[in-house]
C-alpha cells in the first residue's frame, strides 16, 4: 500500500484534546482485583486521567507465570466506566478477546508487540472489529520491522478502522543496556515520515522496565512531539502480580507528568525562525558531504575487493574490524561523541563495504 491512510483525527474520537499534549492512557498492567482495578481507577481520575487500561489477558514467556484473571476483569472494567466516566481499553490478542472486548462495552483495544509481529493474527483481529467503531492502537513488533509495524495497519485500515493509532514500546535487543528494551526512536522518527497521520503513544514502561527511568523516556517522546504516553499505574506496585519494577503509584505518575516539559511544535518568532533556517542550511551542507564521503569510502572499500579477490584473500577479517572499532570508539569520545554509537554507526558502514566487496 502507498500514500496515507484514511484516518480520524485523534481529536475526534472522543478521548483526547490535543494541545495540550500529552494524551495520558493510565492504568496497571494488569487487572488484578476488582479493588486493585477501582482503587487505581480512583487515584487516576483525581487528577484528570480519562483513559483507563488494564491487562485482562496476559501473554507471557513461561506457562505457569499469572497470564491475567481473563474475562471476569472485563465487568471490573466496565464498573470503572460506569463509576469513574472513564474511557476502558484494554490488549486483545485473537478475535475470541475481540468479540468479548465488544460485549462488555470496552471503549478501545491495543494489540501487543508479538501479535504485531504475526500477520495471522493481526488479520484475524481486523476481521473481527470489521463494522464497529472501536479506535485501535498497534505496538511496533518486538524486532525493528517498520514495514512489518506498517502492514498491521494496512490490515486494520482495509477493513475499515479508521481510529488508529500507534504505540511504541522499544525493542527486544541481546545487548546490555540500561533499559528494558531499546528505545530505537528512529523508527518511530520513519513511521512519522511516512504516515505523518497516525497519531503515536509512547510507552516507557516497556521501553524502561524500571520506574527509574520513566521520565526521561517520556520527555524523549514529548521532545519528539508525540501525542501521547500508555503508563503502567497500580495502585500499591510492591504486590504487583506482573511488571511490578515499572509501575508507578497514581500520585507518582502525577509528579512525573507534571514534571514533563512540553514544547511548541512552532512559533511566530521570527528571529528564531531565521537562526533554524540558518543552522538546518549548515545541517544539509554537512549532511551533502557525509554523503559524499561515505561514496568516496565505499569506492575505496570496492578497489579493496578487487585486490583481494586477485589474491585470493578473505573478504572479512576480524583481526582489522576490530582494531579499526577500536580506534573509532577512542576517536569517537575525543569528539565529544557516544563511543557505542559510533561503533553501531561504524559497523553498519563495514556491512555495506563488505557487501561492495562480494
């Protein structure tokens, strides 16, 4: 599929206003009791949040580990609606969840990571929200595959869902980083170049998997000019039956979004208008010449083929890759730069040698 799609705005679905930004879906990641779901509900609402979501089936790794209380936490839901006013959403993995979703007045669904990630699914979920007018937010896949994050909307979109929605979460990775998943913002930074009319959530409880981190990947998201944040609250986190590390207290999710600092999308000013023009001129000049120099090494790195083909000598040598990581990471920080991106940035530049090479 090409070109946009065919989208509500995010303001018209009856759930948000933007400005101001963010749009807040709060809840536990799981619906654990009917008191942990309304005492949550309650602490949410005191401050504003109108947009309740919960767990009600739980995808986990391993059999055995709590995989949610099922469709008895949907009439929890529901009394959170009747009771608070609250918008109820919740994560739907199979038209079963669907159709029950639809039964109990569940206001919207979001689709996780690994149902992303099958298109079997992702096409059955469609299917079974053809005809009704339930918005539906879909988590980038648990891998980097923006063209597969991209096809479960082609597929929500063809039968008829007009109120989407993106959410993400990060991405599994082996490395060791501080986080839970990578933020890999890039891809969000592409899904807004190519559909600039989905609207996109951020959810750092994934990305994060540690309370500690939450602000700073919420203000990333703000400072990236996101619509919104999906947030994990419970109301007493300590006894939480999953993903107790990254939840945060109703009260606690109130400082930290107070805390955010939202900046404007554009201003009148035009002093600044003219310094950003000047200093995006300087960008694309330096843009132009990395360009060119990554097309003079590519030139060099095809001589370097053709002589080690004509001397029958290996392609790849490890020995040199990593001398020259080495050195790249030493120089990187003498710039003031991040080594470990330098060496990421580095060794997509040798896989494209060595495939100029071949």
């Amino acid at each position: 599929m090409t070109g946009k799609f065919d989208l509500v705005p995010l303001n018209d679905w009856g759930f948000f206003h933007l400005p101001p930004r963010p749009c807040v879906i709060a809840g536990p990641c799981s619906a654990e009791s009917e008191a942990q779901v309304m005492e949550t509900a309650e602490g949410l609402k005191k401050f504003g949040i109108n947009v309740y979501r919960a767990g009600i089936w739980k995808p986990r790794t391993h059999p055995g580990s709590f995989e949610g209380v099922g469709t008895e936490g949907l009439k929890w839901l529901r009394e959170v609606k009747n009771r608070y006013g609250m918008r109820t959403c919740t994560e739907v993995a199979g038209e079963k969840h669907v159709f029950e979703c639809i039964k109990y007045g569940i206001d919207m669904v979001w689709l996780g990571a690994r149902t992303t990630a099958n298109p079997f699914l992702v096409q059955e979920i469609a299917e079974a929200l053809r005809d009704t007018d339930i918005p539906v937010l879909v988590k980038n896949p648990v891998n980097p595959d923006l063209d597969l994050w991209i096809g479960a909307f082609e597929r929500l979109h063809a039968q008829g869902i007009r109120k989407l929605g993106a959410i993400h979460r990060g991405v599994s990775t082996s490395q060791k980083i501080k986080y839970r998943n990578a933020p890999e913002w890039n891809m969000v930074v592409e899904l807004r170049a190519r559909h600039p009319e989905i609207p996109v959530f951020a959810d750092p409880s994934h990305m994060a998997g540690k309370r500690d981190y939450l602000q700073e990947l919420s203000q990333m998201a703000m400072d990236l000019g996101l619509e919104g944040l999906m947030v994990e609250s419970h109301c007493d986190p300590s006894c939480a039956l999953s993903d107790a590390a990254q939840q945060l207290k109703p009260s606690e999710l109130q400082n930290m979004l107070e805390s955010l600092v939202i900046r404007d999308a554009a201003t009148a000013d035009e002093a600044f208008n003219d310094t950003l023009r000047e200093l995006r001129a300087q960008i694309d000049v330096l843009d132009e010449n990395l360009l060119f120099t990554l097309a003079s090494r590519m030139k060099v790195s095809r001589q370097i083929g053709t002589l080690k083909k004509a001397n029958n000598i290996a392609i790849v040598q490890p020995g040199r890759w990593d001398a020259v990581l080495e050195k790249v990471a030493s120089s990187a920080a003498g710039y003031g730069l991040d080594p470990e991106f330098a060496k990421k940035l580095w060794n997509l530049i040798h896989e494209a040698s060595v495939a100029q090479q071949n």
